[in-house]
C-alpha cells in the first residue's frame, strides 16, 4: 500500500540523507529540496501529505514558507513539522503561532522523527471533535454541553477558564500550543487570561484532574500539549 508523500525542505546534505534513508525505510514517498522557493516549486506541481521543515534556509527561510503555506488557502491545512536547532526556541515559538504542527531539535533520533511523522500524521486524518462534542480520553470525560469534567466518574469543579484551556488542549492530544495560542482560543470570563497567567492555570487543572493532570505536558520555552493517552 502507497505510504504518504512528505516533501523535505532541508539544506543540509547529510541530514538530507539521515531523513531520506529513515523514512523511506518505512514506506513513506519522499521529495527532497533544499531551498523554500523549491519547495513551493515542488508544491504547486504535487502536494504532499505532510512537509518536514527546517527553519535556517538559504534565500526564503523556514518561517517565511511556513506564513506562506498557512495564509494560502490551498496549503493552509498541510501539516507542518519543523527541524530546529535547539538554540531557536523564540522560533520554535513563531513557527507554532504561524500554524505549524510541531517540531523536532537538531540533533534528532531518527526515531524521534519517524514518531513525530507518524503522530502528526494520524492527527491530521482525525477530524478534530466539534466544540460541542463528548471526548473521553482513558479515564477522562470532558463533557462541552454540561460544562462538566469527570476523572474515574467524579466530578471535578472546574472554573470556566480553566475548563476552556482543558477542552481547548483535549481536542487535539498530542499538538503543541504556544502559551498565546492558548490566550486566543480562551477567554477567560472569571480570571484574566494572559500568557503569564496561562502557567498558573494549568497549575490549578493539574492539581484539580490528579492523575490525568499528568496528560497536560509542559513544553519548555514553547507552551503545552495534551499528551494522548
């Protein structure tokens, strides 16, 4: 069975060449180039299913591609996984509030890569849950209609932001969201929500859900995921 098409932005040989051989072992169809203008070349002619993306690139760097992919309706919804070094955290940042799906650091496993792909992978072809739809995640229930949280069938008392950031994570486990990224989709009606503020309230839901607070991953100097269960 075909495996899906993942266009390489990359301008480094050798990593070129660690990417190539490791995720062709597992069947995936890659395109490589080395350059974000080819690789718009390469997106006009076919589009892929997901695109690995280094940020340091010659003339067009990664950020510039990436705005460029999301504000262009006919690749906003490509996903997108950035290779950064680990020194570039403030571009890990804008990266992920521009709408890319995820990163890995340089140096990386090839296996850590491999596990990123297939995760944003399988993100992508799972509708994200309406607003008002019943999620359960192992022992959690997050219920939009009721407003309501359970943990093991009890109830826990949620304040109406720190329900909207819990609801906002949990549909979609395993993405990364910066702390402003967060502040946009919740408007916190009892507690001012600001980036600051964001820390202080996955504090609270941590402490509030128990064991299932574990799920909610701190990512440092980027922001949270919801880890899948």
């Amino acid at each position: 069975m075909a495996r899906e098409k993942i266009l390489v932005v990359e301008d480094e040989e050798d990593i070129q060449e660690l990417i190539r051989y490791n995720l062709a072992k597992e069947g995936y169809q890659l395109k490589v180039v080395d350059s974000g203008e080819a690789a718009m070349a390469a997106i006009r002619d076919e589009r892929p299913q997901l695109i690995l993306l280094d940020l340091m690139l010659p003339g067009m760097n990664g950020l510039e591609l990436c705005k460029w992919l999301k504000s262009n309706p006919q690749t906003a919804n490509l996903p997108i996984v950035m290779l950064t070094a680990r020194s570039e955290e403030s571009d890990i940042v804008v990266g992920l509030e521009l709408g890319a799906d995820d990163y890995v650091t340089k140096p990386f496993s090839p296996k850590v890569l491999i596990a990123r792909v297939r995760a944003c992978l399988r993100r992508k072809r799972k509708e994200t849950p309406p607003e008002e739809a019943f999620i359960q995640l192992a022992e959690l229930a997050i219920d939009p209609v009721k407003h309501q949280v359970t943990v093991k069938n009890a109830s826990v008392d949620l304040t109406a932001t720190e329900f909207g950031v819990l609801h906002f994570l949990a549909r979609k486990p395993g993405w990364v969201f910066t702390r402003q990224q967060i502040v946009d989709a919740v408007k916190g009606e009892d507690y001012a929500v600001t980036e600051r503020s964001v820390d202080v309230q996955m504090v609270g839901l941590r402490r509030k859900l128990g064991a299932c607070g574990a799920y909610i991953e701190t990512i440092r100097g980027v922001g949270y995921r919801f880890r899948e269960p």
